[in-house]
C-alpha cells in the first residue's frame, strides 16, 4: 500500500494516469465498441452521440457516396438513369454480396444503383465507379473530393464498394453530414435509398436495411459490414414531417444494428419539451473529431467460432441478445419521454416482426425498357435463373435408368431417349452404342423361320411399371422435365 501511496506523489506516474483516464473515456469499448448519432436531417442538431467522431471502417456505407457522386453526375447532365454501363472484368471479380453477371453483360445506370442499394452489390459499385470515373481510382478522386466539399473531414475512400482497403476510413459524424447532403441535394432521387426489396428473374431480394418497412415512417439509407468494423447503419425515418438520421458503428449483427437504429430514432421522436434536461450538443458539423486509428473488430466478429464471410448479406435473426436490457431501458426511456404513453411495439419487436408486403421493384440486364419489354426481359433473365440439375434430371437421369434397365451384366449401353419412341422390354434403343459385341438379337435375326414365338415377343408392347397407371419413369421424366 504504501509503495502506490509513493507512486502516486510522484508527478510522473499521475501524469500516466491522466492519460490512461483520458484514453479510456474517449475509445470506444473494446469488447463492445458502438459508435451512436442521432441528428435532425433539416437543421443538423445533435440529438444524442456517443463516438461519433471517432474513426470507422465504413464497409457498405461507403456506397452512400458512389450514389451520391453518380446521381449528381445524372442531376449535372453528364450521364443519365439510361446510360449502359458495362460489367468488366475487374467488376466481376468483386467478393460478394453481389449479382454475379458475367464481365461483357450491360446495365443501366438505374438499374445498377438499385441492385447497388438494395443487395450491397459490390459489382454494381464498381460498375458505375468506372462508368461515371473511369476506373476505381478516377472515382474514388471524385469521392474525396466531395467529401471535402461537403465537411467530411474524417472520411477517405480507396474504392466504391467498402471492401477492406487500407486508408478506406469515415467517422459516424461524417456519415450523418453525408445523409444530410442526399436529402438537401438531391430530393428527385431519394427513392434509390429506401427501395423495399428488387427481383431479378426468379430471385427477389429484401434491403438489408431492416427498418425499411419495419420501422414506422423508416426512409432510408444503407447497411455495411466487415469484420473489422461490425455492423454498421445509417437509417432514416421521418414522422409528423420531421426527420431524423441514425447512424450505427460497430454493432454485433444485423438485427441488433437495426435494433440499435430502433432505439435511437425513436428516443429522438420521443423528445417532446425535455430537450432541456440534456446539454446543448449543437450541430453535427461542429462535433470535434478525434485523431485515432479506427478500432478493428476482427477479432470480436469473425474470429473463434464466429466465422463471417465478409459480405452485407446477414442472415442473423436472433434478437435474443436485442431483448435483453438495453431494449428494456429503451423501452422505459420512451414510455418516460412520451408523456406516459406506453409504447405500441418495442424495437427489438418491431425488426424482430416481417417486413410490411411489397411489390419488389424489376431490376433487369440491358437497355431501359417498359411495358411489355420489360415484361419480357423479366422473363429472358428468369429462363437463364433455371436450375442447371433440373435439365440434368430430365436429361442424363433417363438415360442412367435405361441403362439400368436394358443393358446386360458386364455391357456398357449408352442410350438418348425419344420421349415419343416407347421402350420395350428386352429390345436395344435405335441409338445405343454397346461396347462389345451383340449376341442374341443377331442370332435371332439370322434364323428368324426356325424359332417363330421370338419376333412376336419382341413386338409385344412395354407393360406399364405401376398400378397407379402411370408411365414408365424413363418416359415421365423425359416428357415432363423439372423446373
């Protein structure tokens, strides 16, 4: 005792002390590190912020600022909703979440957006990225430079997707001013952020976003993730004409990104008169950032037993962990700020719940087509979703069957079946090919006056296999081929 009474007289070791306290207060946790905003869209107040100027891997948040750099290339007349893009090579080999056309395939500027918001499709980013840029790196020059422009003094991109780059950085206070410059700057193209869900031929996918359609007023804008960063949401909702924006960092999974969401907007709802309690935070573009490096969070979501592809695309839906304490003080904060209203629907219930229904938006390949092309071109992209084992059954299956069925032991019999030619028992199909040499059927025909009762087998029509009066399986399977 009396050595740490000695250590700490001396000013040396308080000053070690200091800056560990320091340290500590402003670094996010490290078992669980959040960074929380809330901010009013029109005026930019902070309602309620926790690390939000502390740096972040910005995974799939990133493309916020491809949709901005593109749709104001569209809004400046550069390019247009109609332009066709190309898929390249480089844009093909993205890692997922992404559509996985071919490099050669074309899509409009539209519909890459679309499938860029909606399914995070890492191709789309790049896709555009070298449409409206050039390349990646002639795009990511435009990003920066808006960035700067717009206050993001935290933010530096390296390409348009999020995919883990060194020196690919934002803040959660960078992404709130970022929001707010989509919904000041571009109001006509503000559909592109709350899309519900897109079907491309057979495959429908809903926003990774879960507030949207979830969340009452719920408007907006992406998800993100990799291992380094977590989960991370930017969300808005906008109730009784006012709007807010929630920004998420760090978050343990994608339900409880969007719980967190949840809580945050509608505590900002709730305020009604008792801003008063609080401190003033002033306005988002005045939060004061912090010079770090980013934490990485590798280790807490991907390493262990919990092992994560990189991609957006979760398939978390345990709210287990949402229902727990934090929601319960959400719950009761927001009975409190009210005005002792109880709350209809607990967050953690609410994105816990299904997606309101949706008509999914068509997203297709090619030029821009409507009505009946459309229609059309929906249907092209269907037929080339069709299962590749569903031709294999109706195909390669018969023919092992009637191979099973003809050939004798020890011959190979290789057989393509004319769903029009029936089968018969004992007989070679017309275009079987056997390995060795036939033995009977030439003997019968060389001496077809001496045994009279073997030609009139041989004609005898194919029993039917089953009592339920259906035909044969070779037969069935050829003539009704699976889907």
């Amino acid at each position: 005792m009396h050595f740490f009474l000695k250590l700490l007289r001396k000013p040396s070791f308080n000053g070690w002390v200091l800056a560990g306290l320091a340290i500590a207060l402003i670094a996010p946790r490290s078992a669980q590190a959040e960074a929380l905003l809330v901010v009013e869209a029109d005026t930019g107040k902070v309602l309620q912020a926790e690390n939000a100027t502390y740096p972040w891997y910005p995974a799939s948040v990133t493309k916020m600022m491809t949709t901005y750099v593109t749709l104001k290339a569209v809004k400046d007349g550069r390019i247009s909703l109609d332009t066709l893009l190309t898929v390249s090579p480089t844009a093909a080999s993205q890692s997922p979440s992404k559509m996985g056309f071919r490099p050669g395939i074309q899509v409009t500027v539209d519909n890459a957006l679309k499938m860029m918001m909606v399914k995070s499709a890492n191709d789309m980013a790049v896709v555009l990225a070298e449409g409206v840029g050039g390349s990646i790196d002639g795009f990511s020059a435009m990003m920066n430079q808006t960035a700067q422009r717009l206050g993001m003094t935290q933010t530096s991109y390296v390409n348009p997707n999020g995919l883990p780059a060194e020196g690919q950085v934002t803040s959660a206070r960078d992404l709130a001013i970022l929001a707010r410059a989509i919904i000041r700057d571009l109001p006509e193209y503000e559909y592109y952020v709350h899309i519900p869900s897109i079907r491309y031929g057979r495959r429908v996918t809903q926003n990774f976003n879960k507030l949207i359609g979830r969340f009452p007023g719920a408007d907006g804008f992406k998800t993100g993730f990799i291992c380094a960063s977590g989960y991370n949401l930017v969300a808005s909702a906008t109730r009784n004409g006012k709007r807010l924006i929630a920004v998420v960092l760090g978050s343990s999974s994608g339900t409880m990104r969007a719980v967190r969401a949840a809580q945050l907007l509608e505590r900002g709802f709730a305020n009604n008169g008792l801003g008063w309690l609080k401190p003033a935070l002033g306005t988002v573009d005045n939060l004061v950032p912090i010079d770090a490096s980013p934490p990485n969070l590798r280790d807490e979501m991907c390493g262990g037993k919990r092992k994560r592809p990189a991609s957006d695309e979760d398939e978390d839906t345990t709210v287990a962990s949402s229902s727990s304490g934090s929601s319960s003080g959400e719950t009761a904060m927001t009975f409190f700020t009210a005005g002792l209203q109880p709350p209809t629907l607990r967050p953690s219930d609410m994105i816990a719940a299904a997606a309101a229904p949706s008509e999914p938006v068509i997203v297709y390949t090619g030029p821009t087509k409507t009505g009946s092309a459309l229609i059309a071109a929906a249907a092209v992209d269907s037929e080339k979703q069709t299962p590749r084992r569903g031709k294999r059954a109706a195909g390669k299956k018969p023919v092992a069957t009637a191979e099973a069925k003809d050939a004798k032991p020890g011959t190979r019999v290789s057989v393509t079946i004319d769903p029009n030619v029936p089968i018969k028992p004992g007989a070679k199909h017309a275009n079987a090919k056997p390995d060795a040499a036939p033995a009977k059927p030439a003997a019968a025909a060389a001496k077809p006056a001496a045994k009279p009762a073997k030609p009139k087998a041989a004609t005898k029509p194919a029993p039917k296999t089953s009592t339920t009066g259906e035909a044969p399986a070779d037969q069935k399977t050829a003539a009704t081929p699976r889907s």
